[in-house]
C-alpha cells in the first residue's frame, strides 16, 4: 500500500505513536447498509496532528470482494478470529443477540 493519512482529531489524542488501526464505516441508519473500511499500519504524531502509514487491509482477498469471494473472506475472517483467540488463551463472547437488537430504534 502506497501513501499516508492525515487524521486530525478535534481534540488533543494521547495515543502512542507505533502500530494502529484505523476503522471508517457509513450507513444510512440501517445496520444491512453499512459500508466500512478497516487498515493496519503505523502511526506517528501527537496531540491533534497525526501521520497514518497503511500497510494492509486485514482479511482482503486478492479476489476483492465480489460474489464468488464473499464465502471465502467470511471464512477468513472466522478463521483469523479463531487463531487470535487461541494465541491469546481466550474463548468467544457469547452475545445476546435479542437484547442487542432490542436497544436499535424501531
């Protein structure tokens, strides 16, 4: 991945520079319409003024995603989930999917 992101926060950030992710998404307010992007890479700065170098875009298939690749990204998403879970000595949370739905406005 080429090139470098300017995030600017409003307010001062305390992070640490190093290794980081950054998560964008947009939806309509419905959840089924969601679109996200997710990049690992390094960053560097502090307080407002940041520089965000990407170096990949974690579970992306060299097909893309199109239907034929849909199944196959699921899957490794689950799988890359899995080990990191394993690796850690972790198990999955449980979610309680009825009372979650039940805080989404009608």
């Amino acid at each position: 991945m080429d090139g470098e992101l300017t995030p600017r926060t409003r307010e001062d950030f305390a992070g640490a520079p190093g290794k980081g992710a950054l998560l964008w998404h947009r939806h309509n307010g419905q959840s089924g319409d969601m679109v996200s992007l997710h990049v690992t890479g390094t960053a560097e700065g502090s307080d407002t003024e940041w520089t965000f170098r990407p170096e990949r875009i974690p579970g992306a298939l060299a097909g893309g995603h199109t239907d034929d690749s849909w199944e196959a990204w699921i899957e490794d998403g689950r799988d890359r989930t899995r080990k990191y879970l394993e690796r850690r000595g972790l198990i999955a949370p449980t979610i309680d999917w009825p009372a979650l739905a039940a805080l989404a406005p009608a």
